[in-house]
C-alpha cells in the first residue's frame, strides 16, 4: 500500500478502493492548472468503480476535460465478489459515457493491446481532449491477499482457462515469433528475478526501524509566523477578514487555488469568496458540482502534486462526504510514505449554530478532527485571527482544518490590519485577563464567555477568558498557567459536552495541574440534543452566557470575595 515515488510523480497506492481515482484526478487538474506535458493516470480494480467517489471524480474530469487517463483493471473480482455480482453494466468501460467520456474494453493481457490503448489515451490528454476510461480485462490468479483463509469462491476451470492467457507467456510467444531469440528473452527474465531478489534481499538486511522515526514522519515542517507588531484601527467583519486573506494568499503565491461549491459567481454563500472569481479568474476560483468527495478528491490530489488548494465545505455538516479524503488521505499519507508527501490542503467552511439552520446545518464537529494525527484545526474567533490564521493554513504545507463559526460571520466588526500577515498556529489569546476563574471557550463561546466574565466582575468574580485560536496543536501552556494562577477552570464549547473538545483540556488540567485546582473541572456546552429548527429551541441548546457565568459561580463557590 506505501509504495510511491514522489520524485517520479507516482503518488503511491492506496488502502481504500476508489480513493487513488480522486486523487489521480486532482492531480490532473494540477497538470490542466500548470498547463504542462504532464497527465494523470489512475490505475485501480473493479471494484473501484462502484464506489461513489470514482463517479464524482470522473464527472470533475469530464465536465473540465481534465487531462487523465482512467485505467481500470477488470481482473473479475472485487474480494470474493465477481463483476456480474456487483455491476449492473457488465462492461465497465460502459460507465464512462455518464460523464462524457469515451470508454473502451480491450484485451488487458495483451501486452500491446495495452500499450496502444494507453499511448492513444495519453497523447489525446495531452491534446488537451479530456479523459479516457481503458477497461483492460484480465484475472487474478491468486488470492485477493495473503490471507490464505477464505473458502473458494472459484472454479478450477475458470482459473486455469485465464492461467492459459498467461500475458507475460503470450508476450514471449508474440516476440518469438518475430525473430527475438528464447536466448534475449531468459536474459531479460533473469534480469528481473535478479532484480527482485536483490530488492527482496535489501529488504529482509535492512534494520528493524526505530520507533524515533515515528513522530517526525506526521507533520511536515511548520511555517514560522509571528504577528504584527500592530493591529491598527481599521475595522472589519470576519467573512471581509477571511476573503482579504484569501486574496493576499492567492497574490502572493500563484499555487493558491479555491474551488467549492458556489464559491466562484456568487462568492461563496455567505460571500467568503466575494470577488476573487473576477480578480483570478475560472481556473484559480473554480465554482463545482455539488460533490463533496470529489472536491475533496480534487484537493488531495492537487495538493500532492504542487498546488495549493483552499476548498469550501458549504456547511461543515456536509464534510462526513469528504472524510475518506481528509482523514484517510491527506492526514495520513506523509506519514504512510515516510515523511517524504506535503499535503497542503485547506478544507475550510462554516460550522456551528445560531442562524437558524437546523441539525444537519449547524453542527461543530472539531473533535472528529482534532482526533486525528496529521490534521491541523484552526478556530478562530475574532476577524483579526481569522485572517491571521487563514494565511497560516494557506501556507502550511500540512492539511488544515479551518473552522468558521457561521455566527461570528454575522456578529461584529473588529480591528484587522490591512496587510497580509500570520499568526502562529498553536498559540492561544487572553481575552480577559482575570485572577478567579479560568474560562476556556472556542469560536461563538469566546464573545459570551466575555459577557460572562463581565457579568461575573458584577459580584467580585475576577475571570480570565482564554481562547485557543488553534485546537491542534493547541497552547497547552497558557491554559495550565491560567488554571495554576486562578485554580479553578470552567471549558465553554458549542458542541455537546460528552466527548467534546473539553474533555480533553479537563484531562490535560488534571494530569498537569491536579495540585493548582481548588474545584472540579466544570463544562458547558449542548446538551447530547441535535440543533433544533425552531428558534426558542435552538436558543436552549446552544450555551448561553449566562450558563458558562453560573458554572464560573459554581465553580468560585467557597471563594472570598
Ligand atoms: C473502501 C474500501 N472498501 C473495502 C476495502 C477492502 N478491500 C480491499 S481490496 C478489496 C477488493 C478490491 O477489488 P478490486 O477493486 O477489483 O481490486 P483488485 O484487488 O481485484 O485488483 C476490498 C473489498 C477497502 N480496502 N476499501
Ligand atoms: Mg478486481
């Protein structure tokens, strides 16, 4: 499954079927992008072609006439499963006329059958005529893995009327018959054992590796970024502060590209993008089919093959499409290919209630990331952080989680400054500083822990509000330093309390600062209720300011004024 060469533009293999054709595809779309020689061809099974994330990439790829090669290697069977069990179109090469384009069957154990096909395929995408789907038939002779437990599932007759078609023994006969000597031929096939013996012999010499190599092999280096001196006066809101960072990243470095779902005429539904489609134009600011896993598929490719892709999550509810991309793909492939991949893919987008929008549009789902090695994610809750931070993510060679609260689109205006700049990832604010209390909050909760903790000062209760503006890598520190200066630490987060992000700091709090606490650790957040439509409902289920200031008092309960 690890096996690549980057350096050869071969992007590797892949655990999860169908995935390899998304990001072959994303890496076509760099080639159209770069407008170079270069082509993407996907190789993938049968089985692949099931799969939902196989029929989104290929509409991308023939709705923009990207220039790939789809190879599809109809050895018979997924697992256990054969073609007829699982396609209700015997010939696969017949699925590719749903996206506008051609598909042939040939004989894929006909070695020149193959090479024609391919050579034909390739020049038509480097003329610039779109992709072509080859469905080359062959067999597997073996089982599907090692595993050599599975009841058969196969004739005798079957596998030895393919053993007779044997593509390497034909190609002998084939080149025998036209004058190359049995003697040329056992030389090239000895030339080959020899080569895979040397490979297997390397391989089994070779040191166990040491566990060291582990840690380094997640993340690619990060970026050194520091504030600005100043903020200065101007002020804006949050969608103007992300689309500003937008633009300056898109100027500074011509690798930026945006594409997502009405994020091109209209700029975005909530007009994060506004305008960037006029000053970049249609191949930087790509407007998509709704199709999550393709876009997803888009940017891991793209991202792997030297772009620098930003793609839109209209409502972050819709990432579950998405998350074989960014939780099996871009989060782990350096790691699955030693630390040698970048993936500098940002998957941004609106999360979070408040507007109205119901269960499957107003969740926050920062804990099924922040779960995982290999991602970054990125809250911000001030206009001033998130242009700060966009840049960042933009320019951190590692996949990027970029979180919006839908809320903060539409609450006030703040001080940003009008130049571009970044702000370290991994480094939490102070928001109020205060000797009582610690109050930890994220996105919408960072403004009513405010009003909290002057709610709070109303009875004598001193609060500091600390925002982590990155939950991963998140700024340990300043939250133990907090909580060992006031002992007490209430967590305010939007999602439901159970499992959510507070649990984890309640756990970083007692193992590193047990000692400091003078009271439990207290969280507020949903109750385990999905967002519901009706207004007074929803008001209910999203902390208010006046539930994390109880939990503060709760918390300073026994506290001398
Ligand atoms: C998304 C996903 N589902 C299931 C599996 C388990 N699995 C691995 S390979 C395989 C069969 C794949 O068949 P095919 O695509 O025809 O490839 P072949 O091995 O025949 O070349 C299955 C079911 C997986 N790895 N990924
Ligand atoms: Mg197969």
């Amino acid at each position: 499954m690890h096996v690549a060469a980057l350096d050869l533009n071969v992007l590797g293999a892949n655990g999860i079927v169908g995935a390899g054709v998304g990001i072959a595809t994303g890496a076509g779309f760099s080639a159209k992008l770069r407008n170079d020689e270069t082509i993407g061809i996907a190789f993938f099974g049968d089985g692949s072609v099931n799969e939902g994330s196989f029929h989104e990439a290929l509409n991308m790829a023939g709705l923009w006439r990207l220039p790939i090669v789809y190879v599809c290697e109809n050895n018979q069977y997924g697992l256990s499963a054969s073609v007829s069990e699982s396609s209700a179109v015997p010939q696969l090469s017949r699925r590719a006329a749903s996206y506008g384009i051609p598909g042939i069957t040939i004989d894929g154990n006909d070695v020149e059958a193959v090479y024609t096909a391919v050579l034909e395929a390739v020049s038509q995408a480097r003329r610039g005529e779109g992709p072509t789907f080859i469905e080359a038939l062959t067999y597997r002779w073996g089982d599907h893995s090692m595993r050599g437990n599975l009841p058969r599932y196969r004739t005798h007759d079957e596998e030895h009327t393919w053993i007779t078609k044997d593509p390497i023994a034909q190609l002998e006969r084939i080149l025998t018959g036209r004058g190359v000597s049995l003697e040329a031929l056992g030389s090239i096939r000895e030339a080959v054992e020899q080569e895979l013996s040397e490979a297997e012999a390397f391989a089994k010499s070779s040191p166990e590796p040491d566990p060291s190599v582990l840690e380094s092999a997640v993340y690619a280096p990060h970026i050194a970024a520091r504030e600005p001196e100043g903020i200065g006066e101007r002020e804006i809101g949050f969608v103007q502060a992300l689309n500003e960072a937008l633009s300056l990243e898109m100027e500074r470095d011509e690798q930026v590209v945006l594409f997502g779902e009405d994020v091109g005429k209209i700029g975005g539904i909530f007009g994060v993008s506004t305008g960037l489609l006029d000053r970049f134009g249609p191949e930087r600011v790509r407007d998509t089919p709704i199709s999550e896993a393709g876009i997803a598929g888009l940017g891991v490719g793209a991202a792997l093959t030297g772009m620098r892709p930003v793609i839109e999550v209209q409502f972050f509810d819709f990432v579950t499409l998405m998350m074989d991309m960014i939780v099996n793909q871009a989060a782990k492939l350096r790691f699955m290919l030693g630390g040698t991949a970048k993936v500098p893919l940002v998957v941004r987008g609106p999360q979070g209630a408040g507007i109205r929008m119901a269960a499957q549009h107003s969740q926050c789902l920062e804990t099924w990331f922040t779960q995982v090695p290999g991602l970054m994610v990125v809250a911000p809750s001030t206009p001033y952080d998130a242009k700060g931070l966009l840049a960042t993510a933009i320019r951190e060679d590692n996949p990027v989680v970029f979180l919006e609260h839908k809320l903060l689109y539409l609450t006030g205006k703040g001080p940003v400054p009008e130049g571009t700049y970044a702000i370290p990832f991994g480094k939490a604010t102070v928001r109020r500083r205060g000797k009582d209390v610690t109050i930890v909050a994220t996105q919408a909760m960072v403004p009513r822990a405010i009003t909290a903790a002057n709610d709070l000062a109303r009875d004598g209760i001193d609060a500091e509000v600390i925002d982590p503006r990155t939950l991963w890598p998140l700024d340990e520190d300043a939250i133990l330093t907090s909580v060992r200066k006031t002992h007490r630490l209430v967590i305010a987060h939007e999602a439901p309390v159970q499992h959510g992000f507070g649990a984890e700091l309640a756990s970083l709090v007692q193992e590193r600062a047990f000692d400091w606490l003078d009271a439990p650790i207290l969280r507020v957040g949903a109750p385990r209720i999905p967002m519901p439509y009706n207004d007074a409902l929803e008001r209910y289920v999203i902390p208010s300011a006046q539930r994390i200031a109880e939990a503060a008092r709760r918390s300073c309960e026994g506290l001398e004024a």
